[in-house]
C-alpha cells in the first residue's frame, strides 16, 4: 500500500494521477471536435433511428481547420546563441532527436488539447546525448509552484501494452520514482490511482532502471506546451470559442439536407383514393411499418413520364407541395462558418469563395489579426523551447549558459517574393549586414551560414583578380631597352 503523506512520491503519484484521470473526458470532446466528430445533431423527436446516417454525415469540420491554420504558421528554423551565431550543438540535439520533422505534432496537439510536453532525459544507449521526446495531455501533467512558476513534480503515466500493466513516472526536484500497476490491465481500460493499485517498480535484473533514485539534474525535465495560458485559468484549445458555432453550424447542414431530401423538390398528394394495406403471403397479416408501427400500404401511383395516374374513387383529387427554397439555409451556413473564423482569429479567405483574384494587399489585411495570434504561439512555445535546451544541456553535461540561447522561427506572414527581395535591397544599401538580410528573407541559419561563407569565399576571389589586373608591369632590362 502507498505512503500518502504528502509532498512524497506516493503522494504525487495519486495527487498528479487523479488530476490526470479528471480532465481525460474534457481532453476526449477536445479531440472530437478537433477531428470533425463532435456531438451529433438533434433531429426530429421520433425520428432519431432514421437520421442517424444524416446526422453522421452533416458535419462539417471547422475546428481542425482553425486549429491547422495556426500549426501550418509554425516552424522553427535554427538556435543561435547569445551573439546570434547558430549553436551547432543545440540544433544536432534536435536533428538527432528528429525534431524538425516531428515539431508539427507537438504544435497540433497542444493547439487542438490546450497542452502537449516535451520530455528531456539521458539516452538508454548513451548517457550524455540527450533524449527529447514527445507526450500527450492524457499521459503527463505537471504541478507548478505558485510563487516562481516553476515545476515541482511531474507525472508521466501510460498503459504498457507489452507487459499488460499501467506505469508511471513521478519526478520532484528531488527523486524520480518509478511504478507499475499491482494487477494486469488492458489497454481499454483506464489507469486506477487507488492507493493498493500501483506500488515501486522494482528491477528485473541488476542492470535495470532502480525503482527510486535521487534527480540529478535538480529540476522537472518535462517542460509543458500550453496554448495561450491565461492568467488563473486552466489553457483551452484554439478553437475553444468556436465549439458552440460548431454544434450549431452541423445542426444547420442536418435541417438543409433533411429540407433537401423531403421538400426541396415538389412532393405529389392524393385525396379521395382508397389506398390497399399491404399483406405478407407468408403469414396473412397486414404488413407494419417497423418505425412507426402503422400499416404499410400499397402505392399504386409511381411518378413517370409514360404512367397515367387513375383512381376509382368518385371524388379522388390529385396535386402537389411546393418546394422548399435552400437559400436561406446556404446563408445561414455561411454565416456560421463566418462567425467561427471570426472568433478565433482565422483568416477569411480559407473558407469565403466570394474572395477571387484578390491582391497581396487584401490578403496580408486578412492576415493581420491571425499573425498576432501565431506572433503570440511562437512567443510562448519559444520559451518553452528554450527550458528544453538548456535541459538538454544540463543532461550533456554542457558548462556554457544554454538559457540565453535563441529559437529562431521562420516568418509566418505569407508574403510576395518580390516585396521580400525589394527589401533585402534597400536593407542592404542601408548598409545591412548579409546575415541580417538573409535571416528577414526566412533562411534557416544552417543556410544562412553557407550563404555568408559562400559571398566571403566570392569576395575573395574578386579582390584577388582585381589585384592581379591592377598590377603594374614589370620595366624592361637595359639589355632589352639596347637589345642587346
């Protein structure tokens, strides 16, 4: 049985492990809606068995899209030091670690699940190289002091599939305890964080991770990514503000395609004719509709254009519904999705078909409030990537200052290659450095690196042959003045 006295291990573990369990809820409608399933919407009452196909189809997925639209901005291109040169060793640890290819995942969960985490730690294989890799919100969370901000305990927990058991990691600035689950679980069924369902790992062999041991490191190596944290308030995904619009944008689709498929085209009546229930040969009974219950009847009058509609009855009388106008409910779609990108900063022309051949100038002005939004991504994941260098240093045993390194993000404006190019121009006649110029025109510093040694090598070479044309000629001898 676990120790609850708090501020232990044991403490942490079901404290961390409860509040991990609490938000898995939240955390599954966040991805519904992220992946275009959130709730269904309400039809008809009475005839719920039959729209069920119309209300899986009617929805339409604009929270991915506004979610996706901030992700496709984002990109980090280099780390430099503090004197602006790149740091070679910060970027190696990320292109070991594959994270130039893999940084899109960690940006689209934490947008779409209000938190995604990095995890820094020792390679199995290799103590000093740096191992950073990528966790979900419904495996990690962390406690954070109230006066610095800073981390006091972490936990990781997941479900291993291999030996059948739940493990977990807790992480103070003091130790890092390992556990497992006291039973076998299966991977549906969720982590217990009773105090008899977990206890310490212990080892297999003697080569093996120790259940207990003290942080080397002094700090919390799993550095959290939050989606625009608000001061006393738990983080939101990006589309947080759009979740009604959304429900109400698929209950719209739901009322056109039902007005569409029942009224959009002019439906026939008939009054005065004696209909004729239909009878199964099989049992002699009337035969039942199994929806509604009442008597199917035989419908003798099929729309054609060689069938002539005839009834015996004396008085039968034969006319039409008119149809359902689907403008209105074209509008009103429009209107939603409008609003949804409206709330949450989107640009416009992702969705608006009315914008055509329109210029570089209306596109940037759509662009403005959607940028300041992203402006505010990168600055907040900025510093989160900052945490994860220097821990990756302190782990490769680095002695230099890795807090004041720099992440360098690529421009997510969309802007027109001529504009950029005029820029660099007048930048340099203005006496511009070519690293500065080739940083504003959104090279990664690895290529800027190249481009400045490369124009230095070319700068070279041309002294080098002016020099040699410049050069006086040698005088004649005095036996070549007298030939002699």
């Amino acid at each position: 049985m676990l120790d609850e006295t708090p501020l232990s291990p044991d403490w942490w573990l079901l404290r961390l492990g409860r509040r991990l369990r609490t938000r898995q809820g939240q955390l599954n409608e966040w991805r519904n809606y992220f992946t275009g399933e959130p709730p269904l919407p309400v039809p008809p009452k009475g005839l719920r068995d039959q729209y069920k196909r119309f209300q899986e189809i009617a929805r339409t997925n604009i929270c991915g899209l506004i979610t996706n639209s901030s992700v496709n901005r984002l990109a980090v291109t280099g780390i430099a030091g503090p004197d602006g040169e790149p740091d070679e060793a910060a970027w190696a640890w990320w292109k070991t670690n594959r994270l130039p290819a893999r940084q899109k995942q960690l940006y689209r969960s934490a947008l779409s699940q209000s938190v995604a985490y990095v995890v820094v730690g020792p390679h199995p294989k290799d103590p000093r190289r740096p191992l950073i890799t990528l966790d979900h919100a419904r495996n990690a969370v962390i406690e954070r002091d109230p006066a610095t901000n800073e981390g006091i305990a972490s936990l990781r927990a997941w479900h291993d599939d291999i030996e059948g058991v739940g493990r977990a990691v807790v992480q103070t600035r003091e130790w890092v305890v390992r556990y497992e689950t006291t039973k076998p679980l299966s991977g549906r069924q969720g982590l217990p964080w009773g105090r008899e369902s977990w206890r310490i790992r212990q080892p297999r062999t003697d080569d093996g991770p120790p259940g207990v041991q003290r942080n080397p490191w002094g700090r919390i190596t799993v550095v959290p990514f939050s989606c625009m944290p608000q001061l006393g308030e738990d983080p939101e995904p990006e589309f947080a503000q759009a979740m009604g619009i959304q429900e109400r944008l698929n209950l719209s689709i739901l009322n056109r395609m039902t007005a569409g498929r029942y009224s959009a085209y002019k439906q026939k009546w008939v009054k005065g004719h004696k209909f004729t229930r239909a009878i199964d040969p099989a049992t002699g009974l009337e035969v039942l509709d199994p929806v509604t219950g009442q008597p199917v009847v035989e419908q003798p009058f099929t729309p054609g254009p060689d069938t002539v509609w005839a009834s015996e009855g004396e008085n039968t009388q034969f006319g039409e519904f008119s149809q359902i106008d689907l403008t209105m409910f074209l509008k009103e779609h429009e209107a939603d999705i409008v609003s949804a990108l409206l709330v949450t900063s989107t640009p416009a022309y992702y969705w608006l078909s009315s914008l055509v051949n329109i210029s570089a100038d209306t596109v940037t002005a759509l662009d403005l409030q959607h940028i300041a939004k992203v402006q505010e991504h990168i600055g907040n994941f900025g510093e989160s990537w900052e945490t994860v260098n220097a821990l990756a240093g302190l782990v490769a045993g680095e002695e230099r200052d890795l807090t004041q390194a720099e992440v360098r993000w690529r421009d997510p404006r969309q802007l027109n290659p001529a504009v950029v190019v005029d820029a660099a121009v007048k930048k340099k006649s203005l006496g511009y450095p070519l690293s500065v110029i080739a940083e504003d025109m959104g090279e990664p510093l690895s290529r800027i690196k190249r481009i400045t040694a490369t124009a230095a090598a070319d700068q070279m070479i041309a002294a080098a042959l002016q020099n040699r044309t410049n050069a006086p000629s040698p005088s004649p001898s005095p036996a070549e003045v007298t030939g002699e």
